[in-house]
C-alpha cells in the first residue's frame, strides 16, 4: 500500500507544481497576458485527458505485463524532456497567434512527462485494485488531491518567494526522476492480480465481486461530463477575472485551483460532509450573492473582497458539483471509465473557456454564464420529492441568477459603442456625459481605462485621466522640451501621449495587440491629430526593443497593462537595462506604476539602486472635474535630476529591506500586495 501511497503523492505534487512554474516561465513571452495561464490550463486539461484515456486504454486491452512494459518505455523516453526548461526558439518574433503557439510550446517542453504524472493515478488504483481485490481505490484518489493542494500551496509561500527559476527546473526533475523510479518499481510488482484484458471480472470489496455491475448508462456519463465540465468552466472563469483585474501572478492561478481540487478532497474522502439539503441552500444563497455582484460591483470595489467573495462562491459551487459526482461514481470495476468523464470534461471547460470564449464572446461572459448553467444542473440534480421545499427555494434562486446574468450581458453590451476580445483580453469603448460639453469616450479593458478622450474638437488634445499637465510624464516631456523628441512608448491605449507631440517629433508605439491600435485610429483621434510623426510597432514592446539597435530616445515610457496588471518583464532588471540601451545619455525613463492592488515603488527603487541610476517618484492627485486621475510615475535617469519641474514635486522612492531585485528569474509580486 505504501509504495502504491507514495507513488501517488509524488507524482500529483509533480503533476501541480509544474503548472505555475512553466506558465510563470514563457509568460513574459506572450505580453504578461491573464490568458497564458487559462490556455496552458487547457493544455494541461488535455494532456489529463490524453493521460486518463491511455490508462484506460491500458488497462482495459493490454495484459499486465504489457501494460508494464509500454509504460517503462514511456517513463524513460521523457528522460530526453529533462531538465524542463522551455526553449527560446517559441518566442514571438511579432504579432503570431499565441494560442496555438502556447499550446506547441508546452507540448515540446513538458508535454511527455505531464502526460505520464496524468496517468498515474488512474493507473496506479487500477493496478491496487488489481493486486489487492479486496481493497476499494477512491481514498488514493482523495490522497491525490490532497497532493495537488499541497503542490500547488507550496508554490506562492515556498518555492516562487525563494527559489530562481532555474532552480526550480532543476530540483523539480530531481523529484522526477524519483518518480520514474517508483512508478516502475510499482509497475513490476503489479504484473500479478486479474487480468481485466483477459478477464471480465470485477474489482471490489467480496460484495461487489458477488453482485452485478451494470455498466452505467450514457444519461449517467453525460452527467458526469457536464458536472465536471460546469466545475472547470467556473474555475477558469473566476481565475480569468482575478487575474485580469488584480494581477497575472501565480497566488491568483493557485488559490481558485486550490480550491477546486480541494472540494474533490471534501467530496471523496469525506462523503458525509457533501449533504444535499445543506448545499442546495448554500448554492441558493451563492447565486443570491453573485445575483448582487453582477449588479453593483465595479473595479474600485476592495481586490480583498472581491478574491473572498468570488473564491467562496466557487467553492460552494464545485462543492455542489463534485459532490454530485461523488453521489454517482459507480463501482471500482468502472473505475477508469469513471475518471476519462471526470477528465473529459475538465478538458471541455478548458476549451470553452480557453478557446470558445476569447472566439465567440465580445465580453468576459464566460462567468454569468457558467453560473446559469450551474443553476440548471442544481435543478436536474434536485430531489424534488424529498426536499420540495428546499427545491423550491433553489428553483427561485436559478431563476435569479438566470435572470441577473442575461441582465447584466445585455446591458454591458448596450452600454459599448464597440466590443472587440481577443487572446489579450476584452475591449471596449463607452461614451460618457453624451451630449453634453463634457462628452468623452474611454477604452476599457475588463474593468480599468486605458485612455480617455473629449469628443469635443476643441478639448480632444487635452491631457487627461493619467497623464494631466502635473503629471510625472507631462512634467518630463516638459523638462526636455529643447528640440524635437524622439519618445519610445510601450503600451498604446486610446494613444493619449500623441497629444504631446509637437512638430518635429517621433513617438513610436510599442503595442502587442492589434485590436488596441484599430481603435485607437477607429474611435479615438490622438493618434490621427498628432503633430508629431507616429510609427506603431506591433508586438510584445520588450521583445521587439530586442531586435532593434539603439533608437537614441530622449524619453522612454513603460505605460502597458493587462487589465489593472503590471507585466512583470516589463519591469525587471533586464527590462530596465534594456530601456536604457534605447536611451540617450541624458535621456529618461518613465514608468507608470499607477496600480489599485501593488505597491511597485519599493521594486523600482531596488533596481534602480542596482543599476547605479537616479529615481524618483512624482504623483499627482485627481481632478475629476477635469477628468485627471490619481497617477504615480517613476522617473529614472543616469543623472540626477536638475530641471525644477521636477525637482520641486518628486519624491524618493520607498525602500524596503525584504523585496530583492526582480530579474527574468525572480519576481514575487505576492510580496508587493496592498
């Protein structure tokens, strides 16, 4: 039992640890973007679901030594996967569809040996099963998940805070090969036992083995799937919103993961804690609640509340789910069968999700709508004749949240005059003040502005939401204002700093998703009233910045978000000293780190100090008369500061002993958290 115990363990810790270790590695790759972690968790889906059809597959057509024999190939083939580390040749070199080219990446990096860490636990209770028949399997699957928590838990607290990357590649293959040695220890010892191939016998307690085992209906196996599926699809619909409106960071990836599996550790290790009745009212009072979220919840709403309330609303509801799986699983001897639904669909959520939505839906409406589909579930499941009470109240609360979701998409939509979503998240373009002198359009991406504009044509050049005229960036385009400049931007928004150019000068646009930059020319006008020169380079801003030789600008600017997020490789030691590679000597560097959720001011001042150069940080108050926002630049320069434009208004940078430098190989944005 013990080496089957451990074999198990090890190998889900695996299986979860590599999740946010490789996804934190190409993420600067692909813009810093919320949606690399949904799409390598629709990889990492499929591969389960590749993983659970081969054991099935397995057990159910090959002898054991066969199956033996095939899975010790497989396990030492992925010795030429080792250590993980993906390669540079999958950078973008522009604006590629990132999809696939994850999805490629991932599979050439650690495709092989996730694949088998997915096999193992299904393989390994067959092969228990096998070898002790009297012994019911489904404790080592609770033990699995348990595994996975732990796996997944130790990444933020343990292992990212402490450990390089490269580190971690290098000890998580260790741990691997550990694995391989087990797995195949564990494979030869079960070569003995039934022989499901060769055999229609089932596994089980001596009850089961005396009684029938029906094979499950198809009504039965649908279920399932859609049980799984509605569990997934919330999942990443929640990870989606958090991630896109507070951070792209691996506690964000973590905490709805681990919730997710720790409900299949409730629900199968501890079948009295799922109790229907209970539940039916607790899934009521969710979708009451989610009913008021969609109502009266927007982005200045606390980030701490807002991880509560929708990390305990996916409890409840996989909760419901995976208990209701739980009420249904059949018996050992439909053990793998049982598990291939489980992981199908899990892989359907992912593709849903990872694929459908960014596709098909202009909006991030992916959430609304897989609680609907949750509410339809809670009623196919209901008993209605035991509990027509609670069954009623149930009925109501479905219909509330039904309701409130095709409600809250309706008008989301009515309100936009455009909506465009992408790979690099949701767009769209609102009208304010209509008809009034005060009338202006704002780009918006999930829930944060990314620019503003008057409509007006005598107030469209005015300088507004972060960048007013007191503003650290107007104040450092003031203090160079000798001769026509040359302003490196990265990150284009509504191209609200075209509005400071003047004849003579080049501002050249960093931007990587090309959706930004049509809007920008289709509903905005900075860029088309520019007095300046406009070049617009499409791609990640860091990565092309690499390709290019020095552009000599005076000035400098790091303005991209993915939603309210900062892109870590935007702002690390590389980042900066490739920023000033592109700078004159005397040039400035301007970093918006203007942020409701992260303090970025002890950061920018580590690395400044690292790199031997002057920083300083100016920060202007709001004016919503005038439509300036709250904003905090970071000013850096090989020089000290001397224009008093300057001088008069910047402030040092806050130091903190505990926050080390942030390189390609290290960040901890978890530390940096208000």
């Amino acid at each position: 039992m013990s080496l089957y115990a451990i074999t198990i363990f090890l190998s889900a810790f695996l299986l979860f640890q590599i999740q946010p270790m490789i996804a934190k590695m190409i993420l600067p790759w692909f813009g810093g973007s919320a949606a690399v972690w949904i799409t390598a968790m629709l990889f990492f889906q499929t591969a389960l679901l590749g993983g659970y059809l081969y054991a099935h597959w397995s057990v159910r057509s090959l002898r054991p030594k066969a199956q033996t024999a095939t899975h010790v190939v497989l396990l030492l083939a992925t010795l030429f996967f080792l250590p993980v580390w993906p390669s540079t040749a999958w950078k973008p070199i522009g604006n590629e569809e990132p999809i696939l080219r994850i999805l490629g990446l991932l599979a050439c990096s650690v495709g092989l040996p996730y694949f088998l860490l997915s096999t193992t636990s299904p393989l390994i209770q067959a092969w228990y099963s096998r070898r002790f028949q009297a012994a019911l399997p489904y404790r080592l699957f609770a033990l699995s998940n348990l595994a996975s928590l732990l796996g997944l838990l130790a990444y933020p607290f343990l292992v990212e805070p402490n450990i390089t990357l490269r580190q971690q590649s290098y000890l998580w293959s260790g741990a691997y090969a550990v694995f391989m040695a087990l797995c195949i220890l564990a494979a030869f010892r079960s070569r003995g036992g039934a022989d499901y191939a060769a055999a229609d016998s089932a596994t089980g307690d001596a009850a089961e083995t005396a009684a029938p085992c029906p094979a499950p209906t198809w009504r039965e196996q649908l279920l399932w799937v859609l049980l799984a599926c509605c569990a997934s699809t919330l999942l990443l619909a929640v990870t989606n919103h958090l991630t896109q409106n507070v951070a792209a960071i691996p506690f964000l990836w973590i905490l709805p993961l681990s919730l997710y599996l720790l409900t299949f550790i409730l629900t199968f290790d501890c079948e009295r804690l799922y109790n229907r009745k209970v539940f039916a009212w607790l899934l009521s009072l969710t979708f009451g609640g989610m009913t008021y979220v969609f109502w009266y919840w927007d982005s200045r709403v606390d980030f701490r509340l807002v991880i509560a309330v929708f990390s305990a609303g996916l409890f409840v509801c996989c909760m419901f789910c995976h208990g209701e799986l739980m009420k249904r699983k059949p018996s050992p001897r439909h053990l793998t069968s049982f598990y291939l639904m489980l992981s199908a669909g899990g892989a359907l959520g992912g593709l849903l999700v990872g694929i459908v939505a960014p596709n098909v839906l202009p909006g991030y409406f992916e959430l609304p709508i897989a609680l609907i589909a949750c509410a339809i579930l809670s009623l196919v499941t209901a008993d209605y004749r035991a509990r027509r009470f609670s069954a009623a109240v149930g009925l109501a609360a479905a219909i509330c949240i039904a309701f409130s979701g095709i409600r809250y998409i309706k008008s989301y939509c009515e309100t936009c005059l455009i909506m465009s979503r992408n790979f690099y998240g949701s767009l769209r373009v609102i009208e304010y003040d209509r008809d009034t002198e005060d009338e202006a359009r704002a780009l918006i991406h999930g829930t944060v502005i990314h620019g503003k504009q008057f409509t007006d044509p005598d107030r469209r050049r005015e300088h507004i939401t972060y960048y007013g005229p007191q503003s650290g960036i107007s104040l450092a385009l003031q203090s160079l204002r000798k001769s026509p400049l040359k302003v490196g931007v990265v990150g284009l928004g509504a191209g609200s700093l075209a509005s400071f150019a003047e004849p003579g000068d080049v501002f050249r646009f960093y931007e990587i998703n090309p959706e930004v930059e049509k809007l920008a020319r289709s509903k905005f006008t900075y860029l088309n009233d520019c007095r300046g020169k406009v070049e617009t380079v499409f791609g990640d801003g860091r990565l092309a910045l690499e390709r290019e030789p020095s552009q000599q600008f005076d000035l400098l600017v790091a303005d991209a978000f993915s939603g309210d997020a900062i892109p870590v490789h935007l702002i690390d030691l590389q980042a900066i000293q490739l920023y000033f590679r592109h700078l004159k000597p005397d040039g400035i560097l301007a970093l918006n780190i203007t942020n409701t959720h992260l303090n970025m001011c002890p950061v920018v001042d580590k690395l400044a100090r690292a790199l031997g150069k002057y920083a300083v940080v100016v920060v202007n108050p709001d004016d919503e008369d005038r439509e300036i926002y709250y904003a905090r630049w970071a000013l850096l320069s090989s020089g000290p500061f001397r224009s008093p434009l300057i001088t008069r208004v910047a402030a040092p940078l806050e130091s903190r002993s505990d926050i080390r430098v942030w390189t390609d190989d290290y960040s901890n944005l978890f530390q940096i958290l208000k």
